[in-house]
C-alpha cells in the first residue's frame, strides 16, 4: 500500500498569493497533501529545479461553436482541449451560443453534445444570449444560472448576434436577480457598419482595413455605454478582451466610482499590433484579424500596465481558431475576401501561457504571482471554478503544470491545434510547460500528448467569488 497515486516531489509551487517548496501529494485526482518528504505514491514525478503553477484556465475561447456556412471553427472539444493541455490549460470555457430564434436550453444540449465523449481536459460553458425572448429571460436563463452556467456573453456588435441598449439592460437584471457574471463584447455596431461601408465605397477593403473600421473610440462609446448600463442596474460586469488605452480608461472611471467592472485582456494586444493586418493590400493579414483589432506599441504598454497594476482579473486567448488556407476560414469559399467577410479571430489557446510566462515573468515584466492570478485563478473566481480550479491547494483538483525553461523559436509546426499558422511564429521564447497535469494525470509531458478523448468533465460552477457575498 502507499499513500498516494502521484507524488510531485521538491516542487517549486508559485500560486497567486504564495512561493514554497514542497512535495505534492495527489490522491483520487485531488491534491491532498502538501509538505516536506511526503511518504509513497504509486508513481513519482521529481520536479527538482523546476517551477510548478496551477493549471491554466482559459476562459473565453471558441471551439466547434456553429458558424454561417462555409465558416467553421478549425478545433472542436478534442483537438482544441489536445491543444490545451500541450500548452500548459487544464480548464477551458468556450462558448454555448443562441442563435436567433432558438431556445437558449437547446443551444445548451447542442453544445454538450459536441463536447461528449471528446474533451481531454476539463470544461465548461458560457452562454451566449443573442434572443433574450420572455423565456429566455423569465425561465431557461434562472434555470441554467441554477444548473451552474453561472456566466454568459453579451454582445453589443454583430448582426446575428448583438442586443440593444434594452435587451442588454433586461438580460443584466437576470444577472443581478440570479448571481451571474455577464461578460460584454463592447463595440459600437452602428459605428463599424458605418465606417465598413465608407471603406468599401473607396475601394479599401484589404485586410489592414478591418483595423480602420475598428477604431478605439468604438470601442470606448460601447465600454463606457456597457459601465452605464451595468450601473443602471446595478450589477458587475466583465468587459472581454479590452484592445488598449481608450476602454481601459472607461473601466479605470468606473472603478473610481465604486463600480464593480471587471476586466479581461489576450495575447493579441500585447504582442501583435495593427501593422499585423497588412501594411499593404497584401492578404496575408487576414491572419491576423480579430476584434477588436490589436492596436500599436504604446497600446501594448497600457496593457502591460493594467495586467500589473489590478485593472485585468482574467487574461484569456480568445481563440476563435480559423484556418488560413481553406474554404471554411480566413478565405471564404477558397476566395479573398473584402474584409468585412473575414472570420474574426486567431488562434491561441496553447500559446497563452508560455507567452506570458515567457515575455511577462521570465522577461520581468510580470510577477510569477501575478501570472497565476490572471492566467488560473482569476478567471476561476470569476467564472465559479475556485478553489476546484485555479489554485495549488489541499482539494483542488490536481491540474499542474510543470515549466522547462528554454529557448527556442515558436513555430506552428510545434503546436497541436487543428489551424495551419499561428499569428506568433517565429517567436523566441524561454520556457513552455514540461509537463501538464489534469486532475493527476499527465495529459502532456514535455514531447508527446497523451490522449484520453471522453475524460475531461463537464464542471457545474458555481457564483463568481471576485466579491463579497451576503449570506
Ligand atoms: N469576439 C470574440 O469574442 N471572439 C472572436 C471574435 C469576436 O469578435
Ligand atoms: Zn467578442
Ligand atoms: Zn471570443
């Protein structure tokens, strides 16, 4: 007999508060020891030298969410959870989306059936809400709330999918009434449509367009529409990948006036800048489109910033995984494509990680405390996940990631999604995880994925834990 399944022993343990040394002993997928010279486990794994951190949390990417024929997302639950895991996430949270017309309770049974038998790694959904029908609002919203889909999505652009100022006061209030997290996509529809059509009638419909369609300030009117909505209410909202200066400036008041707006932000706008899009007509940009789009340098710092100082709780990819070359992605029926009729997104749930391990902690611009916090325990509390999730602690579950600290140069070839570029090619990074765990079980370990389509569950969450609660 030993005492446990797994002994990760002379760990170096950062979580988002703490820095120890110590062995982890792991039992039934669950961490139920942590100390010095643990006894005898069925397996060991010597972690000497090497820095251990929770498994990430990736909450805000997309994978075999239903698209507009031909589009299609390139991952679904097996290949983008395969990827996940080979990048050092343990837990991700893509999107159950309504579409108009349909029952916000069968978008959900739609979607667990795409995720069935296929996750490698744990999971759960956000909704979309793009009909906020009586029913929506009145019986299936409180009842999935209750049923632990504790978060969903707002968006205030796209014709398929936005809501007006009225449906996104109603679907807040449902919020506010059953302890929900709203998260918004803030850009202003009217603003865009506008300015693609202006663009169009001039003949600029190449790639680096899309940037000039997207300007911050339609970006800053939606944050700042969104805070005052969220304020009429009275409820906390989480603003979804915040591009730059002009929306973080709207969240930065909101907080000074005691509103509780929180904040997320992706690799995207820390690594890549509009120039990405093309600094010619040339398509190859198309690569690099996402909304909002990346913006320049001095953008990235205020980024940077915001990721130190407090202003983000949750550092996502917001992988919306669409291949270059292919019908169903970046070229449309084989075709280039005006602008406004490419998919927007990029990949990037494995790179997440080991970008800000590497150019963050690694390069000092970031505490490896801070890491942790935005990488998997941030989002965890905002979504529901924590202590389960996010943290290295006796009863969460095991999800570790062990780092191997080396240089080399990223390419597209190294990474196991189902898209054919990666917009960070030809990076030079220090480190990447040696070694993921999920709930004790090695689901990559540094050279080869260990596949086991069907053992990631489905988590109910819980209410958000980023603020007091009244009991
Ligand atoms: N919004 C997202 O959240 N993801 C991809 C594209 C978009 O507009
Ligand atoms: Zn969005
Ligand atoms: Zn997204």
């Amino acid at each position: 007999m030993t005492d446990f399944d797994l002994i990760v022993r002379n760990a170096h343990v950062i979580t988002a508060s703490d820095i120890f040394d110590c062995d982890i002993g792991i039992q039934g997928g669950k961490i139920v020891q942590l100390g010095q010279a643990l006894g005898t486990a069925a397996r060991e794994i010597d972690a000497a030298g090497r820095t251990v951190t929770p498994g990430g949390v990736d909450a805000h990417c997309h994978l075999d969410q239903p698209m507009t024929p031909p589009t299609k997302t390139a991952d679904d639950f097996d290949t983008g959870t395969r990827s996940a895991a080979c990048g050092g996430t343990t837990t991700i949270i893509p999107f159950a989306a309504q579409q108009k017309g349909q029952s916000l309770r069968a978008a959900v049974e739609d979607y667990r059936a795409r995720a069935k038998g296929k996750a490698h790694v744990d999971y759960a959904f956000h909704l979309i809400v793009s009909d906020p029908t009586p029913k929506v609002l009145q019986e299936e919203l409180p009842e999935l709330i209750r049923e632990g889909f504790t978060s969903f999505k707002i968006y205030m652009t796209y014709d398929d999918m936005k809501l007006d100022d009225g449906q996104i006061l109603d679907v807040l209030d449902v919020a506010r009434q059953h302890g929900a997290m709203a998260m918004i996509h803030a850009e202003n529809s009217d603003c865009i449509e506008w300015l693609t059509k202006r663009l169009e009638a001039s003949g600029r419909t190449a790639p680096r367009f899309h940037a000039h369609a997207r300007p911050m300030l339609v970006e800053r009117e939606a944050t700042h529409r969104a805070i005052a909505l969220a304020e009429l209410v009275d409820v906390p909202i989480l603003i979804v990948h915040v591009s730059g200066r002009e929306a973080v400036e709207q969240i930065r008041w909101a907080r000074a006036h005691g509103l509780n707006v929180f904040a997320e932000t992706c690799p995207q706008y820390l690594f890549l800048t509009a120039e990405d899009l093309g600094i010619d007509d040339s398509y190859k940009g198309a690569r690099c489109i996402c909304s909002p789009p990346p913006r320049d340098k001095a953008n990235q710092q205020v980024i940077w910033d915001g990721l130190n100082d407090g202003l983000f709780t949750v550092f996502s990819s917001d992988h919306a995984p669409f291949k270059y070359d292919g019908i169903e992605g970046k070229k449309p029926n084989g075709q280039e494509v005006e602008f406004r009729h490419i998919p927007n997104g990029i990949p990037g749930l494995e790179t997440r990680m080991a970008l800000l391990w590497s150019e963050g902690v690694l390069a000092g611009r970031m505490t490896a405390n801070r890491f942790v916090e935005l990488t998997s325990t941030g989002p965890a509390k905002a979504y529901g996940l924590h202590p389960r999730k996010g943290t290295v602690a006796v009863g969460a579950d095991a999800d570790l990631v062990i780092w191997d600290e080396r240089d080399f140069v990223l390419t597209n070839e190294m990474l196991h999604h189902e898209v054919d570029y990666t917009p960070y090619e030809g990076m030079r990074l220090k480190a990447w995880p040696g070694l993921t765990l999920s709930r004790g079980e090695v689901v990559w370990d540094g050279r080869d994925f260990h596949p086991q389509p069907g053992r990631g569950e489905l988590l109910a969450r819980g209410a958000p834990t980023l603020l007091p609660t009244r009991r």
